[in-house]
C-alpha cells in the first residue's frame, strides 16, 4: 500500500505536468499559427535553392563536396497525396538500386552528400528520399504524419521502383533510419541487403534514455507523450532538440550549428503523433524471426549520440541472417571525418556487391 504523503506527492506531480504541457501547447499553438495559414498548395522547391547542405558540405572532406556537375537529380513522387522529394543518380546501366534512408535529424540531401554520390561514382544508382515532414516533401494538407508512413512509403519506393525494372535494391539508413530500414525490409520483404548507422530498439527503456535529451524527457515525457498522442493534443510540434541528443548529432560545433538552424533536418519540429509512433512502433516482425537479408551495422568509433551497445542488444537476437558489424574510424554519428567516411563508402561497396551477387 501507498502512503498518504507518497499519493499527496503524485496528485502534486501529475497537476504539475498537466500544467506544464498546457504551457507548452498553448505556446506551441501560437508560435505554429503561421504554418498553418500556408497555401494547399506551393511552389516545387529546389535544393539549388538551399543554402544549409552547401554550407555542411565545407564541413565534410574536399572530395565529398557536390559541385554543379555532381549534384544530383531531383524529382518528386507524388505518393497518397505528398509530393516526396527524391535525389537521384539515375543509372540505367547499374547493376544494383540503393534507396538511402535519413533519420530524424537529417535529409535526402545530406544522404547524398555522404554516400548517395559516392556510390553513384562506383557505377550503383541511388535514391535519397525525403521522408514526409523532413527535407523538401510536401505533405499532404491536413494529414497527420506517423511514423508508420514512414515504412510504408520505403515499401512503396522499392515497389515502384521495382515495376521499372528488377535489378536488385538494397538499403542504407542513418541514425533512425538505421532501424527504418530494418522495418521497410521485414514489410517488404523483397531487399538484398540493409545497412544502418545504427538499429536502435527504442522500446527499450535502456536506448530511449540514451537516445533522449535526458532521462526526465525518456521516463516521464515519452509516457506523456504516449498518451497526448491520443488526444486533440496529438498534433502538437516538437522541436527534436527539446526531446533528443541533437547536439551530439556532429563532433563539429560549427558544423552543428548549421545543421541546427537547418529546418529541413536538425533543427526539425515534428508532433507528438509522430514522435510517439516512432517511439513506439509495432513491428510484425520480431528480430528472432527476420531471415530478408544480410545486415550490416557501420558503427562511428566518435558516435557520441548512439554508441554501438545501443545497437547490440537488437542485433544480438538476429539470428537467421548474417550480421556483420564495421567500426568507422574516427568518425561522428553523422560522419565529417576521414578516415571513417571512405572506410564507410568501402565496406558499404564490398557488402552490397557480396548481397547482389
């Protein structure tokens, strides 16, 4: 039985984060007015048009720099009702399709810059996509972004991209889309290979108070969040600095401050809808029983965001499948560095050619 003054002390704290979140979402509500009184519908933008990545990119290696003539394609995939933003290397003369995954701190472009133009210099064709409410995809008015769309528009992506042509895809994600890659496999089914910066479980209290900007916001914000989901609240905007470890998503602090003020990326506000279904995903397909394909984790040695034992709690219960673990050298969680970068580009290369044979 519970004390008098341990119930007196529950009724105090749960009155307090009632008030509190009231704060929040009257603030929240004010200061996302103006997104709201945005048209139906609005000019295609353009990464030309961005200043954010050219200015990351004189953070990353002179090599991995994306000039006039390397930049990629874009095109938009209109996709139940969103006009996806894709990145591309077309190839038709690729042997191997790779579809390239951001997570929640990131975009299709800063997918590009890392891998998605390195490997298109190998001879593979990429895709970066813009995953809806990041990049420059155009969501749907009115609609209500979960994390669950997120898979299914990466299943989709492979069908479509399949009914083009059958050569095989393969996955890469980084940071959340590390796992999205995990969960658009076991969906889809149809992938020769995925690769992830890291396979974060985040029903794990464990992960999530890592993953989380501290353990208040872990143990009493996701619960909160949990159950705001569920309510007219459910739509309100979180920034994902106030709830993770954005600042640990570069071991560069002025290439983290470009990022950070990046809306199309790190400095990204999502809703609680979102933020909860990502925390709380159901995936149909528990680890014991995946047997898709071959995994490869290339872990940043510098990762002070997800270190590898995050990871390896999730991977050590895949056991139907190879599973191959890659420390990159010297590198941060979104990696800068050398040699990490060309080491990553290289293992990457050597897996999905083993994949797709």
């Amino acid at each position: 039985m519970t004390s008098p003054k341990s119930d007196t002390l529950s009724k105090i704290l749960s009155a307090l984060l009632k008030w509190l979140m009231s704060g929040i979402a009257s603030l929240l509500s004010i200061l996302a007015f103006a997104d709201d009184q945005l048209p139906a519908t609005q000019p295609l933008a353009s990464y030309a048009d961005q200043n954010s990545w050219q200015d990351i990119q004189h953070y990353l290696p002179k090599e991995y720099h994306l000039d006039e003539t390397q930049r990629p394609k874009e095109e938009w995939w209109n996709w139940q009702g969103h006009t996806i933003h894709l990145d591309t290397y077309r190839n038709p003369q690729a042997k191997v399709k790779v579809i390239l995954f951001h997570g929640v701190g990131t975009n299709g472009r800063q997918m590009s810059m890392i891998l998605g133009h390195p490997l298109a210099q190998r001879g593979y064709e990429t895709i970066a996509i813009d995953m809806p409410g990041y990049g420059l995809t155009q969501v749907k008015k009115g609609s209500k972004i979960r994390y669950d769309d997120w898979v299914q528009a990466g299943n989709d992506l492979i069908e479509a991209e399949l009914l083009k042509d059958h050569r095989p895809i393969v996955l890469y994600g980084l940071s959340a889309g590390g796992m999205l890659t995990y969960h658009v496999a076991a969906k889809n089914k149809k992938v020769k290979g995925i690769v992830g910066m890291t396979f974060l479980d985040t029903s794990n209290r464990t992960v999530r108070d890592q993953v989380s900007l501290n353990k208040f916001m872990s143990r009493v914000g996701s619960p909160l969040a949990n159950v705001t989901a569920h309510t007219p609240l459910s739509a309100l905007p979180m920034p994902m600095r106030w709830v993770s470890k954005m600042h640990r998503l570069v071991n560069n602090d002025a290439a983290l401050q470009v990022f950070l003020k990046d809306k199309t990326s790190a400095g990204n506000t999502v809703s609680v809808k979102f933020l909860d279904s990502y925390l709380y995903y159901k995936n149909d397909t528990p680890p014991e029983q995946f047997d898709v394909c071959p995994i490869l984790l290339t872990q940043p040695e510098q990762d002070r965001w997800t270190p590898l034992a995050l990871s390896q709690p999730f991977l050590a219960q895949i056991h139907q499948v190879p599973v191959d673990v890659v420390m990159l050298k010297n590198a941060g969680h979104y990696p800068l560095e050398q040699p990490g970068l060309d080491q990553m580009v290289n293992t990457i290369d050597a897996f999905y050619q083993k994949v797709t044979q």
